[in-house]
C-alpha cells in the first residue's frame, strides 16, 4: 500500500519510523508512506496557506489553492508510477468527518493507496471538501490542533491490518472491535504472580474449552463496558442468552 499525507508539518509523521511494527512494514516493502507539505505548493513570497475567513469570525482558513495542486500532484505522481487507474481516496481528516471505526480501518486497507489530507487552523475552504476529497474522518467527537495526530491513528489501524504485517496471520483477528466484541482477557507466565492465578481452563490444554471460555468472557466484558455494541454484533441463540443471563444477574445485583 501506498500512502502519501499532506500536511504543514511533515516533521509530526518522523515517528512512524521509530522501531516496531510500522518500520517492520516499511521494511518489507508491504507499506509506503509519503509526507509532501502543503506549503511547497504555495506560489507567494510568503508561501500563505490561510487567509481569512469569508463573513468574518475568529481564525484562519487553509487556502484551496496549494491543497488542490498538492493533491493534484501527488495524484498524478501515483498515476505515473503505479500505473494505477480508477479514483484514489483522498480523505481529510476532520472532527465533522464519519467516525472512525474498526471497520472503516478494514475497508480502507483493501485500498493499494490512500491520500491522506490534514486540516489545520480553524478548517480548510470549503471547495476542498465539495470538489477534491473523496472521503472525511474523524476519530472522535474531540477537536485536535489539526489532522496529523488522526491521520497516524489511521494510518496505524489501517497498516496492522494489511497481510503480512503483523507476525502471525491472525493475531489482528481478535482483536477488540474486529469481531464487534472487545476482546476476552489475556495471561502470560508465570501461571502465578503474586497469589493471583491464571484461569485454570486456560492451562487445560482443552482448546474447544479455551475457545469458549474466551467468547463468554468477551460477551462479559462487552456487556460490562460497551452494551451498546451487543446490540450490532450477530450471536448464537445460545450466546443472546447467555448474555441476557447476564443481564439479569447484574440487574438482580442493582436492585439489592
Ligand atoms: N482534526 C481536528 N480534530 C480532529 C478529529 N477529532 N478527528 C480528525 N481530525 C481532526
């Protein structure tokens, strides 16, 4: 996957390549990632990217010119050197974007390239959002001094998502949200740590035992902080009652 980010601070996105999982992606060529900054597209002495805002009101506008022609580049940059045809996403990074999520992390990653365009100041014209981006996120109901911080949070869910990144298969596979569960507890040794035990099923050996301990635990664990989710994720007969056991069993302990 390609991905190219446009932002007024390039230098924010040097992180990525300290060690982990991210320089191990880079590494093995599964993932790479552009910085272009917006300013080198300016024209002016000054090299202005904001100005201010039509109607009056407090803070400064990002201008549509250098962004249209950032883009427009690094559009035609991917065009030439991936031979790649079709419409790239451009999406723009932004509080009044759709909510990032776990699935849209697993959608964008089916993508072999994603433009990645940060806000900055009091937002961006307009004419970006109606004539140049494809897509808008936001990665909660919270406003960041800009889009940088959002677009590596989304460049980090989509990247541990791609084959071969992570170091087994299937390791993102339970992960909390993937199954629209949040994941069930997880112990490593020692098998005792200062009188607190190991669930002893998960020293059994008995897989199937294994499997399903940890599906009732992610049921609980939903249940107890995220009940909301219960509502979208498909269960068996068999796990709806569990979970309206549950239910009970926990309004039992309210009223007493
Ligand atoms: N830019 C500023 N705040 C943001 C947010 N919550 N999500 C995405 N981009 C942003």
């Amino acid at each position: 996957m390609r991905i190219d980010i446009l932002t007024l601070f390039p230098a924010m996105f040097q992180c990525l390549l300290v060690p982990g999982i991210f320089e191990r992606a880079i590494e093995r060529g599964l993932v790479r990632v552009n910085t272009h900054n917006i300013r080198d597209y300016t024209h002016d002495k000054h090299h202005v990217v904001d100005d201010y805002a039509y109607g009056g009101g407090a803070g400064m506008i990002l201008k549509p010119e250098p962004i249209f022609e950032a883009v427009e580049s690094v559009k035609s940059d991917i065009y030439k050197e991936e031979g790649k045809s079709g419409e790239i996403p451009v999406i723009l990074l932004t509080p009044q974007g759709r909510p990032f999520s776990q699935q849209i992390a697993l959608e964008l990653s089916r993508h072999t390239c994603l433009v990645l365009l940060c806000g900055r100041y009091e937002g961006v014209d307009e004419r970006v959002r109606q004539h140049l981006v494809t897509d808008e996120i936001s990665i909660g109901d919270y406003v960041l001094s800009g889009g940088e911080l959002a677009a590596m949070v989304v460049v980090d869910a989509v990247v541990r998502l791609l084959p071969g990144v992570l170091g087994s298969e299937d390791s993102a596979q339970d992960d909390s949200h993937t199954t629209g569960l949040l994941e069930y507890p997880q112990y490593t040794r020692p098998a005792e740590y200062r009188g607190w035990t190991v669930p002893e099923v998960l020293l059994s050996g008995n897989h199937a035992e294994v499997a399903r301990w940890r599906r009732e635990q992610a049921l609980r664990r939903t249940l107890e902080r995220r009940p909301e989710l219960l509502d979208k994720v498909e269960l068996s007969s068999g796990e709806r009652e569990l979970v309206d056991r549950l239910k009970n069993l926990s309004l039992g302990s309210i009223i007493k």
